[in-house]
C-alpha cells in the first residue's frame, strides 16, 4: 500500500476548525505538566479532516476507572486487555455520543521509569504524541480512510504518518541543521538502525517499523 500523505484536501466552510475538545478526568493524581496545553499542541499538528467526528479527548488516569471499568477488557492484536492496564482507548461513535479518545496519562508516562530524563517535557511530550497519534490513527482507520487489514497495525502506520508531520511544523530549526550540516544520510541510516532494534525487542511492531523506514529522507527534506 502506498503511504499516506498527511496534506488532505478539506470541504469545510473557510475558518471552521473541526477540533476535538479536551478535558480532564483526574482523580487523585496531577502530571507533571499542562497535559491539557501539550495536548493541544499535538492535535494541532493534525490535518482537520482526520480529526472530523472526534469530539473529545480525555486525559485521565487510572485510578479515576470505576470498579466495574477496572475489571473489563478490551481486545488488542486478537488478545484481550484489561483497561485498567491499557494506556489509553479509542471510543467509535455511538448514538449517545460522539467519537473519543481517553487517554491514561499516569500509564502513558511511566516508561522511563524514575529516571531524570522521563521527568523532562520533551520525553513527556515525546510519550504522549505517541499514544494520541496512534489512537487518532484508530479514529482515521475507522471514518476516513478503511483498511482491510489488522487495526493495531493501520493505528501504528498513521502515528508514524503523523508523527513526521508534526516534526514538519515544530522542529524546523533541527531539519535545517540536518540539511546545513549534511547529515541527512546519517539521520536516514541511524533511524533505520534504532527501528529495527526496537522491532527485534518487541517493542514497536512490524507495521510501525516498516512505515519508519518507508519514506526516508522526509524529517530533513
């Protein structure tokens, strides 16, 4: 299948913005940073018609779950995952409400563990444009662009999409250097490297991995 591009073409009305509220739901936990501004920020990054039909994105944390939400499951890649366990969930419109995304901030940012560098907003940020890119790619999977094939896989190829095109609009000064100092090539192979060991420890999937080594060239073009 051919990649994506993330510059789609939009009908809406000149100035209308087709963004998804976001709100929080904490209980007995407060992050770090201003999760609601940081989120703001990544969604903005996203072309607005992946993001018609989503109305809200809830940042959250586990212990907010009820006790009947602790003890569901929901499913991934065929096995079944206890919420409480998972990260974070994309919501299918229904007839009570519209399409949504909650997200689990405590366990989104918990793998660098204690360490300095996990309490930075850079790798804060980092972890969560991960997880909202990949459940918007749930939300794009499901309303604007179907595909016939594993939906975990489909959310890791658009996060991956649409995690370069946030790197486009925020990291401009970085893509410069890379073109000045000519290390384009660099950038390209040690990329390609780092996937490919992550892969091999399981820690990215196939379809991610092949979507980051797709398009070379795009973070310092």
């Amino acid at each position: 299948m051919n990649s994506a591009q993330c510059n789609p073409r939009s009908d809406a009305p000149p100035g209308f913005r087709a963004r998804p509220s976001i709100i929080t739901a904490f209980s007995g936990y407060e992050p770090s940073f201003n999760m609601v501004k940081m989120s703001q920020r990544i969604v903005d990054s996203v072309p607005e018609e992946y993001l018609q039909g989503l109305t809200e994105i809830v940042l959250t944390n586990t212990g907010a779950l009820s006790r009947e939400r602790r003890r569901s499951v929901t499913k991934a890649r065929g096995r079944k995952v206890r919420i409480k366990e998972a990260r974070g969930l994309y919501h299918p419109a229904s007839q009570q409400r519209g399409a949504w995304i909650e997200i689990f901030v405590d366990k989104t940012l918990t793998g660098w563990g204690n360490s300095w560098l996990g309490r930075t907003r850079w790798v804060c940020e980092a972890e969560l444009s991960d997880l909202l890119f990949h459940e918007i790619g749930h939300h794009i999977h499901f309303t604007v662009r179907p595909e016939y094939r594993e939906k975990e896989d489909v959310a890791d190829a658009w996060k991956v999409r649409l995690q370069r095109n946030y790197i486009q609009q925020h990291y401009r000064l970085i893509r410069s250097l890379i073109r000045f100092l000519n290390l384009g090539a660099f950038v390209d192979s040690w990329s390609a490297k780092t996937s490919a060991k992550m892969l091999a420890k399981g820690a990215i999937s196939r379809a991610e991995h092949e979507e980051n080594v797709r398009r070379k060239g795009l973070n310092h073009s």
